[in-house]
C-alpha cells in the first residue's frame, strides 16, 4: 500500500528563498529608512547592515540622499 506526501509551502518562505537567490542586491525599507530585509548578494556586498539607515550605511552620508525618490511614489501615487 502506497502512501502520499503532502508538502504544504508557506508564501512567505517561498518568496524569501527567491530573493535571496537573486544574483542582484536587493533590500527593502521601511518609512524609517533603516535596512529592513536584505537578500544574500546584498550581505556580501555590504555585510549586515541591519537596523542601519541606509543613507548612512551604503551612501556614507549624514543625511537623506538629495535625489531621493523612493517613497515619492506612494506618497503621490505615480511613476517618479
């Protein structure tokens, strides 16, 4: 008598596991401009940076990167 295996496979690992494969530096950010998640090619690029602002930690700068248009598009809800 056979038997069958089910797998169940959370979203969430999933998509983390196929960020972290990516051979591109990837991080996201939340309002607070600190490094929140970051795929494995961003650590070998920069090491952990977690918690850090990202100005200050990828940019060297003290403060907001002048041309910074990263959340202009939910603040106005279009291309930038």
């Amino acid at each position: 008598m056979g038997f069958t295996t089910t797998i169940i496979l959370n979203p969430s690992v999933l998509l983390y596991n196929l960020l972290n494969q990516l051979p591109a530096v990837l991080y996201l950010q939340p309002k607070d401009y600190r490094v929140g998640f970051y795929n494995q090619r961003f650590y070998e690029v920069f090491g952990d940076l977690t918690g850090k602002r990202c100005y200050e930690a990828i940019a060297g700068l003290k403060q907001l990167c002048p041309e910074y248009f990263t959340f202009g598009v939910f603040d106005s809800n279009a291309l930038q």
